[in-house]
C-alpha cells in the first residue's frame, strides 16, 4: 500500500536518543514511506551527541527542535510561570483540560505554542509522553484529525508530586477514550489504566519494547571459568537495586564477575563499587552496540526496585534485552516481572531485593550453572519470535486502516 501522500506528526516532550521507544516508531514509519514531522526537545544532556547522530541518519525528516532551557529565556519564563500557576488553580478547576497541561509540565505550553503556528497538516498525530497529550488532542480537535496516545508508563503511579499526578490522570481519562487508539508498553500498564482511571478505548494494545531481532547474535557457549552477570541502566547509580545487590555480591565474587554498563554516578560509585573485586564498569553505549554485547553474559540482572506503582508494573527494556539475547534472568518480584517469568518460566526465577532472599537466589544460580549455559540455545530459539518485527505489526495495521 502507499502512503507516500501521507503524513504523520510525532509529538515528543524529550527526544529521540531519550526515547527508544518512539525512535523505533519512527523508523517503522519511514519504512513505510510516510511522510513524518518530529517536534522534540533539545535537553542539552548526554543525549545531545546521539541526537545529532540520528538526526544525520535518518534523512528526510522533517525536525523540529523546541527549547526548554534558559537559553531561550523569554519563552521559559513564561512556561514555568504558566506552569506554576496550572499547579496552584488545578484543585479549583479540575476539569479544565488545558489547565491539567499546563500542570502537567511546562513543556505542554511549549508544544501548544508550537502546534498553534505550525503549517504541517498531518494526516495522524501521535503523542508520546503525558506533556504532549493535550497538544496533540487540540490540533487533532481543530484540525478534524485522528490522534493517538502512546503510553509507555503509567504516569499516575509515578513518583510525582500530587499536583501533577492529578493534572495527569485528567488528562489520561479524558483524552484516552477520545483517541483514536491508545498504546500501552505492558499489558500490566494498559490494565492499571484501564481499571484506575475507569476508562477504555476498544481500539487500545500492547505494544511491547522489543528489539528488532537482527540485534542479537547467538553464542552458544561462555567459556569462562566465572559467572558473569550483567546490569544495564542510563545511569550507575542509587535507587536502581544495586544496593542491595552489591551487599551480597561479595560473598560470591569467586564465582561470579559483574560488568555495569552505563553512565557511573558519584559518589555512588566511589562509595559502592570502587576497588571491589569482580566488579567492572562499562559506560553508555549505542543500543544496538548493548544488544550485540548481550553475548557475553551468562545470567541479566533485571533488578527494579518497586520504587512506586510506575515502575512495579512496567516492564523494562532490561528484561526484554536480556530475553531476546537469550540470557538466564535474573529478576526482582515486580508485578510486571513475575508475569513475564510465569509466562517464560525457562527463561529465568524472581527473587525479592531482601537480603536473604539474594543469597538464595545466587546459591540457585551457582548451582545451575551448567544447565543455565547449555540451554541458553534454546532460550535464545524460543525468543526468537518476540521482536520489534513482530511485535510492530499491530502499529502498521493500525496505521494503514488510518491513513488508506
């Protein structure tokens, strides 16, 4: 089918480098001929090189970088004023739609005062992030134009202060079931909202954050004497499980190497990690540069915290990397984690972050270590179907019945 007259706005309040997620929607749209506009953020963080990175390989597009920071002092006084002011009047006016953005994030101002000048005419807006959702439901309003929500967390359930956590949910609740579809990043997240904020859309699914399959390359066999394990995150640092992971890794660093792979943050890392034995740390590297290390590693630590409702229901891209790479799984007893392992059962054990409850889990793996390598070939065939391939098949379905 072609879509080549068709255009697509993606609406993003961070940016692409930040956000596998859309990234891999965008290049789904691309490979599908259609015209596409980004407007996202410049964040002036770690991200900026990467973000320059894609920009040059992906031809074509139409970018649009809106400024958040000080540097455009005028346009940022008066979003954080705006900001401040939607969080003070929200208890007042709740059902104000508008007021709940601004709430929200000061970015939602910034989009709307870009959405409101731009001369783009998409055929389907899609949103990702709760910043971009009222804008992106205006122009759809204004315009007479499909819109969809993308919805990798459920913002509600995050650790947010209570203003915003309330300016979000009005916002989910309303404009979900005015969506053309909404997209969810677990089936946890897509049910919490569904049964939370009382509202559904029959067009909604699951998309999850696979990878694209021709990320990963299988080695059957890991021939070091030591276990090695490995944990993968944006940033090295506390509150991330590591803590209580690092207090009983001592005890098996006979039998055991750890690689961290990420940004390492001090003093975390100072304190927690320097000159401790069997430890090595590996900074950032390209997505798809991690996902071909994956072969190195015997056992994933996917070891999220619980830290509040967001993250015990979301499933990470630690998890699904360390699935498709066919790695043992080593995950912490989130709701969404024990799912995933009952469903996948060969593929790996839950354990809680308690102390003993580690130990045991470490004595399990040492024991097995023989069946955990000879059957990481046949972990890594029974993944083989879950991927962005597959997986992305309901978005173009869902976008050609749209656009044709």
């Amino acid at each position: 089918m072609n879509f080549t007259d068709k255009h697509i706005l993606i609406l993003t309040s961070t940016n692409l480098a930040c956000n596998p997620r859309c990234l891999k929607e965008l290049r789904l749209i691309v490979d599908m001929k259609i015209s596409v506009t980004v407007v996202a953020f410049n964040l002036h963080n770690w991200s900026t090189e990467r973000e320059r990175e894609l920009n040059k390989e992906l031809q074509g597009i139409n970018f649009q970088y809106l400024e958040g920071s000080r540097k455009n002092f005028f346009p940022w006084l008066l979003s954080s004023i705006f900001e401040k002011a939607g969080r003070i009047l929200l208890p007042f006016f709740s059902s104000n739609l508008s007021l709940c953005a601004l709430a929200v994030s000061k970015r939602s101002w910034l989009l709307f005062r870009w959405i409101k000048n731009c001369k783009v005419k998409p055929d389907l807006i899609i949103a990702h992030n709760a910043a971009a959702f009222y804008p992106a439901y205006w122009l759809a309003k204004k315009n007479k134009i499909p819109f969809a929500l993308d919805i990798e967390d459920y913002h509600p359930g995050e650790t947010i202060p209570a203003t915003v956590k309330k300016g979000v949910s009005i916002l989910m609740k309303n404009l979900i079931e005015k969506s053309t579809y909404a997209s969810y990043g677990s089936p946890l997240i897509m049910q919490y909202c569904e049964k939370l904020l009382e509202v559904s859309n029959p067009c909604s699914f699951v998309i999850n954050n696979f990878f694209p399959g021709s990320n990963f390359k299988h080695v059957v066999t890991v021939i070091t004497e030591k276990i090695q394990l490995v944990w993968f995150s944006q940033n090295i640092d506390k509150g991330r499980g590591l803590e209580e992971l690092l207090s009983v890794f001592t005890r098996f660093n006979d039998a055991f190497e750890l690689t961290l792979i990420g940004n390492p943050k001090e003093p975390f890392c100072s304190k927690e990690i320097k000159n401790k034995r069997g430890i090595s740390i590996v900074n950032s590297v390209h997505p798809t540069v991690l996902n071909l290390m994956m072969k190195q590693f015997d056992i994933g630590l996917a070891l999220e915290p619980g830290k509040d409702l967001n993250n015990t229901i979301a499933l990470s891209n630690k998890i699904l990397t360390y699935f498709q790479a066919g790695l043992f799984i080593l995950a912490s007893d989130t709701l969404a984690q024990e799912l995933f392992i009952q469903q996948h059962p060969a593929h790996g054990i839950c354990s809680s972050l308690m102390k003993e409850s580690l130990i045991h889990s470490f004595e399990r793996l040492l024991k097995d270590k023989e069946q955990i390598r000879a059957l990481r070939s046949n972990r890594f065939k029974n993944a083989a179907a879950f991927n962005w391939e597959n997986e992305s098949t309901v978005l173009k379905d869902k976008w050609e019945e749209i656009l044709q």
